[in-house]
C-alpha cells in the first residue's frame, strides 16, 4: 500500500547521499504536504539542491516556487532562470512558464511576441 511517511524516510536517507531524484521526490512531498506538513521552505531546499543537479523537474518546481513566492521571496528573475535551465535540460512545459511570463509582464515588460515565441518554442520541443 502507499505509504508516504515510509516514502520519505527512504527519499531522505538517498537525498543525504545526493541523489537528486530522492532530493525532488522530498521536495514534491514537502510542497503537496504528502506524510509531512505542507512545507515551502523544505520543498525549495530540497528542490534546489536537485536543480544544481541538473534535475529539470526540480528546476521547473524551483522556478514556480519563485514565481509565486512560497518557500522563497517572489523573484521572477530567479524563476525565469530555472525556468530556462528546466529548457535546456528538456523540460518543454518551461516554456509555457516563461510564456506566460511575457504574456502577463510578470517580472519582465510585456511582449506578445516573447510569450509567442517561448509558447511555440515549446511546441516544437514536443
């Protein structure tokens, strides 16, 4: 049967050890409060530590973090960035990310023509 609290007690003996996966599997469990407390900050600790991994999950999850500042001040400089290091690491829904962005002006001057760009970017990565 599914067991989160045993889930994580595992994810966290493997996240000590560096394992990226394990690092953003806590981080998921953190942020949707899956046998642990809902929990921003831990979520964005553990997040980050898989995103300087390389993990593209976890820069996406790190990124919408930012966005929308839970577990961390709102910075939409620092979620445009894992927004684009999730892209070059594979992760195609970054670039609705960062769409919407242009589209909304959320930390940057509105410009159709980015939100466009970065939405149809998205569609040719599929």
């Amino acid at each position: 049967p599914q067991d989160y609290v045993m889930a994580r007690r595992w994810y966290e003996q493997a996240a000590a050890q560096g394992d990226y996966l394990a690092q953003f599997k806590l981080g998921r469990l953190y942020s949707l409060g899956r046998g642990i407390g809902m929990d921003f900050v831990h979520a964005a600790r553990w997040y980050q530590k898989s995103s300087l991994q390389g993990y593209a999950a976890a820069q996406l999850s790190l990124g919408d973090l930012y966005s929308a500042g839970s577990g961390v001040a709102q910075n939409y400089e620092m979620s445009r960035h894992w927004y684009r290091e999730a892209l070059r690491n594979g992760e195609v829904d970054a670039g609705i990310r960062l769409s919407a962005m242009y589209a909304n002006g959320e930390g940057v001057r509105k410009d159709a023509a980015r939100a466009y760009m970065w939405k149809k970017w998205r569609k040719c990565k599929q």
